[in-house]
C-alpha cells in the first residue's frame, strides 16, 4: 500500500506586539511572556536604544527585541553593541563583530565572530572587538604568505 506523504509548512509566527486594554502590557502572541512585557519597558528600550545609537555616532541604528521582556542594541554594518543594566544599576557593554561568510541556502553563514563582553564602555568594548579582529587578520596573512 502506498501512502502519500505531504511536507507540512510550519505556522508564521505572529510577533507583533499588541497593547493590553488597561495599557500596561506589550506583548507579541508568539514572545509567551503575555502579561510579563510591560509597556514601560518597551518604552525604555526604545528610549535606550536611541541614546546609545546617538552615543556611538553616525551610522549606528538603534533595534529593539522582544524575548521575554524588551531588549536593544544597536547596529551598524556587521557590528553590534549591547547594553546591559543589572538589577545593581551597573551597565555593561558587548561588542560582535559578524563578517558574513559563505552563502548556504538562502542565508549566509556566519564563519567567524570577534566578540568583547563585560566592558564598561561601549567605546572600549568596540574598540577591543575591533583589534581582536585585526590581529586575527594580520595572522590569517601571516599563515597565507608562509604557506605561499
């Protein structure tokens, strides 16, 4: 007996945030938090995203993300910075450095990843991100010109 078997496509997800009747809550149906995203925090993270993007300079884009509760960052080119505030009220910094790399499909995958996390500033953060990439590069061509 034959039996036909038919792909199934998996159900979008629906992440748009809708506010609750009383206003306090903001919460997509697929985040789960439901009545754990509060609205003041969405508006935090949009206010801090804004701030850190005009920090950093031209060109930094502020993002905001829902997961559990509302967080930011901001982006520019393959750079990421994030933001962290402890319950303590002490901030700190991360910095990604995502060249994309080879393409699989229809996405292209990052192959390497210069990541910085636990700084004070995102200045410093950055900045150390940026030198662990350079000297990844001045190895990498070191190893190429030996094998040359």
């Amino acid at each position: 007996m034959h039996s036909l078997l038919t792909a199934t496509k998996a159900p979008e997800r629906d992440w748009m945030p809708r506010l609750s009747q009383d206003g306090e809550f903001y919460c997509s149906p697929s985040c789960g938090g439901g009545r754990y995203c509060r609205k003041e925090w969405y508006d935090r993270a949009v206010h801090k995203a804004q701030e850190l993007a005009l920090r950093m300079g031209d060109g930094w884009e502020p993002f905001v993300h829902e997961n559990l509760g509302w967080h930011y960052r901001v982006v520019k080119g393959i750079t990421t910075i994030y933001e962290y505030e402890g319950g303590d009220g002490l901030k700190s910094y991360s910095a990604w450095i995502e060249p994309r790399g080879v393409k699989i499909g229809e996405r292209r995958k990052t192959l390497k990843q210069f990541i910085v996390q636990q700084q004070e500033t995102p200045e410093e953060a950055l900045r150390l991100a940026q030198q662990e990439a350079r000297g990844f590069l001045l190895e990498l061509a070191e190893a190429l010109a030996g094998a040359i």
